[in-house]
C-alpha cells in the first residue's frame, strides 16, 4: 500500500484528501503543521507529499525547498496545493514540484495527479 504525507492547516481540507486517497487503497497520514515535518518523513516514508503553500505560520514554499534541498527527502515526489497561487506562479518559482493543485480541486484529477506519481 502506498503511503501519502498530506500537510494542510486545514482539518477538513485534510479529511477531504484522507477519505479520498484512502477509497483508492493509500494510506494516508494527516499532518496539520509541517513543523514536524522531516521527523514524519523519517518514521513514517511517505511515497508521495501533498504539501499545502499556505501553511499557519510557515510556508510551505520554504519546506517544500528544504525538502528538496535535503539529500533524504529531495527524491520523493511532491504534489503542491494552493487556493491563493496558480500553476503559473509555481513554475516560476526556482524549484518545482512534480505536480500542482489549483483549490478547490477536482477530486477525480487529484486521483489522477496522485496515481501517476505514485505508481499506483
């Protein structure tokens, strides 16, 4: 079973990608702070992060570049999300994620993002 770290503030935001990856047979681990984020990839091994932008407090732009700027974690492949910046602004940025969710999101295209990019 594939494993997805999902890193929202939102908790129903959260519920809605848990409920759903979870129908799809992944398992899924619900992270509403990227705080601990490095320690739950450590323990936990995610095949795939969804990583929120708009984090409370922090920016998930800022993890997701530490994320790929540190040798354990710059492999695994990150979906980005966001309500607030489009696909455009993302790929203009220096570091780019493997895939991008404009919210709200199509439940059906989220599956399609999170299947190609896991394997599944």
């Amino acid at each position: 079973m594939k494993r997805i770290l999902v890193v929202d503030d939102d908790p129903d935001i959260l519920e809605v990608f848990q409920l759903a990856l979870e129908a799809e047979q992944y398992d899924v681990y619900p992270l509403l702070s990227p705080r601990y984020i490095f320690k739950t990839i450590k323990d936990y091994h995610p095949d795939l992060i969804i990583l929120d932008i708009m984090l409370n407090g922090m920016d998930g732009r800022a993890v997701f570049k530490e994320l790929r700027l540190n040798e354990e974690t710059r492999n695994i492949p990150v979906i980005m999300a966001s309500a607030r910046y489009n696909e455009n602004y993302i790929a203009s940025q220096q570091y780019h994620p493997d895939d991008y969710l404009e919210k709200p999101f199509n439940m059906t295209d989220m599956l399609q993002k999170v299947n190609a990019l896991t394997n599944n």
